[in-house]
C-alpha cells in the first residue's frame, strides 16, 4: 500500500527538522542496516589491507640513512663501534690468493706453507702475496684515517680457515704494522669468492666496521689485473674513477706471458661479458669454491646495497651487462 500525500510530507519534514545526533543515529543505522553491512565489512577490510600494504613497503624498503636494518635484533645489540674508527673514510683492500696455513713467519716463502692451486705452484707466487701484504700494510701505516682489509673467503677445501683470516695471521706474526699492541685499523672480509666480491664485499665490510662507506678506495694486487678491476669491477659498481687507484705489486715471479693469457681468458674476457658474476663459468667457479656453503652478512648491515647483492641482469647491451641503475651511496660524491 501506498504512503498517504500526509505521511510523506510529515516524514520530509521530520528529516528537514533534525538534530545532528538525529542525523548521525540515522547514518549508523543506514551503515548497519541488513543491506549496507557488506559494503561496510569490505570497507573494514580494504583499511586493514591498505595499513598492511604501507607497513612492508616501509619495512623492506631500504632507508636513507646508512643503519642497520632490523634494529632490535639481538646480534645487532652487541655491535658498538670504536671511537677510533670514527674519521676513517678510506679503504684499503688486500685481495688474497692462496690460504697461509703456517705459523712460522720466516718459513712464509715456502710453498709447503700455503694451500696452492697447481698453476700457482713452482712459479714463485707466494712472494707475491706476501708482498701484497706489506705494501697494504705499509699504505695503513701511512694514512691515519684508512682501513686495511683483506678480503678472501674459505675457498679450500682442505683448509678449515679462510683467505683473509690467513694473511691477517701473517701480517700478524710477522709484525707487518710494526706495532706492539693490535692494529686497530685492519680487519678482514671471509666471504668474497672471486675478485668482483673481494671489491662489493670490502666496501659493505667498511662499512659494517665503520658505520659508513668509504670516500677513497685503493687496491693493491698483481698489477695484470689492473685492468680487471679498474674498468670491469669499478665500472660495474659505478664507484668514481678519481676516488678509486690500484696498485700493482709484482715481485720476482716467474708468471710472466702464462699468467697474462690466464689471466684474459679466465677473468678479464669473462667479466666483460659477466660484470657481475652471477651466469654460467663465473658463477660455477664460485659455487667450486664455497664448498663450505658460507654466505655474508651484510643485507643486514648493509641494507642499502642488498639490491645490487643480488643484481644480475639477463639483457646484454653492447659493452656487455647492464649496469645496475637503482641508487647507491656514493652517487652524490
């Protein structure tokens, strides 16, 4: 049955005439009436799933500012750096070769000493590590506000240590840093497996030990490989060319034209084609060597390079592999 013309106009009156706690009663009651609860149930749903949303964009994106990422983890509560790393800014990075498992230093150029590959045998290239050692130490010595690290993971299968762990034990016993108490400014990096992670890794250890990146890079290795790691390695980080040097160290070795061509067909010519590493021989070479199945820490204290960690681009352009493009620390230098 139809309203009478009476009853409608004394309704339009009665909602005209209304207090606002008559019009917000009514609101609810429309809200929660039969047909309206579903429409309210999914905009209840659609806030919590927007909240949500915001919430693990916040957590897993990196943040702006140089921190570690997850702050109330409990190994994270036990780093304090040292006030004496405060003012280092420059890096200085050792690359290792070969795992010293000796304890006699003046037996350091014997190959029975160190854990060889066969091509690194009978040609005189512990001479050559050791003197990697000493010019890295000597360029700590001279430069207050450096840090010395030597980068080489546990790449032997026969050895229970590390590469960089051996050399630190050298210097070490050998009095490399000519001082009677610890050398402060030098530490190691144990996961690199090749020479483009003994470069990214010493730069997220800088900054694990220090609390910053550094502004300077120098490296220190055999001067053969120059080129691999300052237009291939450097290149691939876009670290700046007028911040970064490398300095051959090649004593009397017998390497000569053999290592040369070893060295441009197992690593330069491969990283033109591979910059980061992460395809077919370069990334076999580094499964072979992780036989210990080790791997870093630093997405946690290096949560702004996680990205580049794990850039590995699948398209070739024509100097071979795409760059990495997102940002990095030290693109505003």
């Amino acid at each position: 049955m139809l309203p009478s013309p009476v009853s409608f106009t004394k309704r339009r009156l009665f909602h005209r005439n209304a207090t606002p706690s008559h019009r917000k009663l009514n609101l609810l009651d429309v809200l929660l009436s039969r047909a309206r609860v579903t429409n309210l149930g999914l905009l209840v749903l659609a806030s919590l799933a927007v909240v949500s949303l915001l919430c693990n964009l916040f957590y897993l994106l990196p943040t702006s500012k140089d921190q570690y990422h997850g702050h109330s983890s409990g190994l994270i509560s036990t780093i304090a750096h040292s006030a004496s790393t405060h003012g280092l800014t420059h890096l200085i990075v050792v690359p290792g070769h070969a795992i010293w498992k000796g304890v006699d230093p003046e037996l350091r150029l014997r190959e029975d000493q160190w854990i060889l590959e066969p091509y690194q045998r009978g040609v005189g290239r512990v001479s050559a590590f050791f003197a990697h050692i000493l010019r890295g130490a000597e360029l700590a010595r001279e430069d207050e506000h450096s840090l010395l690290i030597f980068s080489g993971g546990q790449t032997r299968p026969t050895s229970t240590t590390t590469e960089a762990e051996s050399y630190m034990r050298l210097a070490v016993v050998a009095n490399v840093f000519q001082t009677s108490t610890p050398f402060i400014r030098a530490t190691t990096e144990d996961h690199a497996l090749d020479s483009f992670q003994n470069l990214l890794f010493s730069i997220a250890r800088f900054h694990e030990y220090t609390g910053r990146y550094p502004t300077r890079i120098t490296v220190v290795g055999y001067e053969f490989k120059r080129a691999r790691f300052t237009d291939l390695h450097r290149a691939a980080l876009r670290w700046p060319l007028d911040s970064f040097r490398y300095i051959g160290v090649d004593p009397n070795t017998e390497h000569s034209m053999a290592a040369e061509q070893g060295e441009r067909e197992n690593g330069f010519l491969p990283y033109t084609m591979d910059m980061y590493g992460c395809h077919s021989f370069l990334l076999s070479k580094r499964r072979q060597r992780n036989r210990y199945v080790r791997f870093h820490s630093y997405y946690t204290s290096s949560p702004r390079l996680r990205n580049l960690f794990d850039w590995c681009p699948r398209e070739l352009d024509e100097g071979g592999m795409l760059l990495y493009q997102g940002d990095l620390p030290w693109d505003q230098r």
